[in-house]
C-alpha cells in the first residue's frame, strides 16, 4: 500500500521533485498546492497530475499522508509543524527554519504524533560525504582533528532571481538573511560523516559594501553578506564553516578533513585521500565526480538524465542500486542527491522507520549556524550551542 502526497509550492526547485515523487513506486497519488491559481494549474497539466489544492490549510484536512514542502524557506518551520499536528509526514526543504524555537516546536510535534520529518538536505548525498562516510566507519581517518566546509554562492550567480521568485515584489525585505541561517549544506557534511555534534562557536561576519544595498537594509537586520564560523565539537574536533554570498569564486560546496591517520582534502584543484605514513596518495576525482551520463542497473545502461547545467547525475560512489526503477531517465540533481532524498523519505513512510536528516540531525546542521550569527553581531563571542537531544537509535531506515 502506497502513499498519497502533497506537494506544497510549486516553483522552480520543485519542478526536480515533482516527477520523482510522482514514479515512485510506494507514491499512490501525488497532488499539488500553491496559492497561484494559474501556476498550480499550469504544473499539474505539465506532469500530468489530476488533483490540486489552493493552500496548506486546505491541504491538510484532506487525506493525504504526506507533504512535502517546497515553499519559501523563512516559512518551513511553521509549515512542518502545522503539518505534522495535522497528522501528516513531512519532507521539508531547506532549512528547517529560521529560529531555535520553529525547530523545538517540529521535535515535539514528531515526538507527539510519531510522524515522520526528514529534511531534504543534498550534501548528505553528495560523493565526497559518502566516501568519508564510508573511509570514518572503516576507521580509515583515525580520531577526526579538524574539518572545514563551506557553500560559497555568489550573488551574480542566480540568487537575484531566487530572492525575487521567493519574496516577490518585496524581496529586498527578505534577501538579506544572514549567511549563517542557511547552513546545513556545510555542516551536514562534516555532522554526518561522523556523528559528533557542535558544542560551542565564534563567528566573524564581512560588512557587505556592495551598491546593491542588499545587507544594508533588510527585515532581519543583518549585514552581513559572508560569515566565517570557528566551531568545537563533542568528538574533541574543530571545524570552520564559511557561508559566503560575496566571494570571487565560481561556486562551491565542499568538505575536507583531518584525521590522526588518513585526511582528505578537496579544493578547486580536486579530492585526494591521504595517510600520515605516506602510503596512500589517491586522486578521488574519477571516484566522485557526476556525470550526466545515465546509472547501469542490471548491465543495461539508462538513457542520459535530465541536467540543469549546474548539477549532473550520479557519481560510480553513489549507491544507484537501491533506487527505483522507475527513476531511471528521471531528474537528479544537486549532485545526484534528489533520487536518494525523494526515496528514502517515501521508504521511511512506508516502513515507519526514521530516515536520515531527521529532526533531531537536521537541528544539529541549523542550530550552530543561528548561533554564529548571534557571535558575529556580537563582535566573535564564544557561545554555546543549544541541543534538541540525541536522534534515535533503533528503528532507524536503512539506507546502505
């Protein structure tokens, strides 16, 4: 027995997910909702989708078992818990919210109705995590000393069109949130590869001086257009997050670190796995880079996938064998995140099991970064990180 799901916000991002969701095999019945009339018609004649809803509200006093959302990202926090207490699973993008009280307020909601709630966080299943993951459990690092991750994404590289697609024709109010309330593309690299939790921050921000005017005047009184976070962690580590939006850079995000036995490194240059005792020297980039070239699944090979131009398809370190069938020629972007993320929320419906990127992680990814900025208004100050608890142990989805 499948599930029925509604699709919340139908913009440009969704239009990567709508078609997964729709070909998964354990998805009875997919049904969109957005507040424009004529865009929710629009897409659901475009993916060949019947039912439709006109608001959230209406939404959640049907009978669907699951929401998925896809709205503006200072609205996720309510929209999770609203859902939730209305006895729906839900599948969030990110962030998961803006404030510490949005995130306590989704955990109880979990804890209370025993819904499911994953955050659809890409990095998770970016190749370079799965790698270490992997290289961590074979206790290939050695005890974690130091890692460092970043997401540097320019203004001039499509976030004018974001902001205006998200705040319409206010968006000036809403465009300068601060760097560090959207950190988890960073943080969850580090945070899933090893377990380990952020315990305490200081953080500088860079006062933006573009003419813009875009950190100069915003409802989050922020100005700060990138922020450099220093952070101690429960395992004894350190690790330094940046979010930059002003950077001369092409874009990136990445993940390296440093072990008492084996390190790997990623820059502009590529990813090598390194030993201390010189014995391993290995360029990973074959490895883990995606190619718009289609997955292999029993020695017949897919047609190529659909590409944005910015993201491809699958890396040979991807687990393609677990996905569906059905996605094979499907979208996938975000370096082949989007196929893992849509199946594994729908197998955690199915199956109750808790997915990864649950609550209780994906408040360990946010939790840190609104802390930061709290340290960066303050001049560096180092503050303690607020914690929601511990994910659960048992039940947990299997995912390798």
């Amino acid at each position: 027995m499948g599930i029925r799901l509604g699709i919340v916000g139908v913009g440009a991002f969704a239009q990567g997910f709508i078609p997964l969701f729709n070909a998964h095999p354990d998805v009875d019945q997919v049904i969109l909702c957005d507040l424009d009339a004529e865009k929710r018609q629009s897409n659901a004649e475009k993916h060949g989708i019947v039912q439709t809803s006109p608001s959230l509200d209406d939404l959640c006093d049907t009978d669907v078992d699951a929401i998925a959302l896809f709205t503006q990202n200072w609205l996720h926090g309510p929209q999770a818990a609203q859902a939730l207490r209305a006895g729906k699973h839900v599948y969030s993008a990110v962030p998961p919210g803006i404030a510490l009280d949005e995130l306590r307020a989704i955990a109880e909601a979990v804890r209370e109705t025993g819904n499911i709630y994953m955050l659809g966080e890409t990095s998770y299943y970016y190749p370079a995590v799965i790698y270490c993951r992997q290289r961590f459990r074979e206790g290939a690092f050695g005890d974690i000393v130091y890692a460092e991750a970043e997401y540097y994404h320019d203004w001039d590289h499509g976030l004018y069109a974001v902001a205006r697609w998200r705040g319409g024709k206010n968006w000036r109010e809403t465009a300068g949130v601060p760097p560090m309330f959207y950190p988890t593309h960073s943080t969850s690299q580090i945070l899933s590869i090893t377990g380990a939790r952020m315990t305490h921050v200081s953080c500088q921000g860079f006062t933006d001086r573009h003419e813009d005017g875009i950190y100069k005047s915003n409802k989050w009184n922020n100005p700060f257009s990138n922020e450099s976070a220093l952070l101690k962690l429960s395992d004894g580590s350190t690790a330094r997050i940046n979010e930059f939006r002003r950077v001369g850079h092409p874009g990136a995000v990445r993940m390296t670190m440093f072990g008492t036995k084996g390190s790997f490194e990623h820059n502009a240059s590529g990813a090598v796995w390194l030993t201390k005792d010189r014995s391993e020297r290995e360029s990973l980039d074959a490895l883990l880079t995606c190619r718009a070239a289609a997955r292999r699944v029993e020695g017949d090979m897919d047609k190529v996938t659909a590409d944005d131009g910015t993201h491809h398809t699958v890396a040979p370190v991807h687990p393609v064998h677990r996905l569906p069938d059905a996605f094979r020629g499907l979208p996938n972007g975000h370096n082949g995140s989007h196929q893992f993320l849509v199946d594994d929320f729908v197998r955690a419906c199915v199956s109750d099991k808790t997915p990864p990127n649950n609550i209780y992680e994906a408040a360990r990814y946010l939790i840190p970064g609104l802390i930061a900025h709290e340290s960066a208004l303050k001049g560096g100050e180092l503050l303690e990180i607020p914690d929601l608890g511990d994910p659960p142990t048992d039940n947990r989805l299997e995912i390798d």
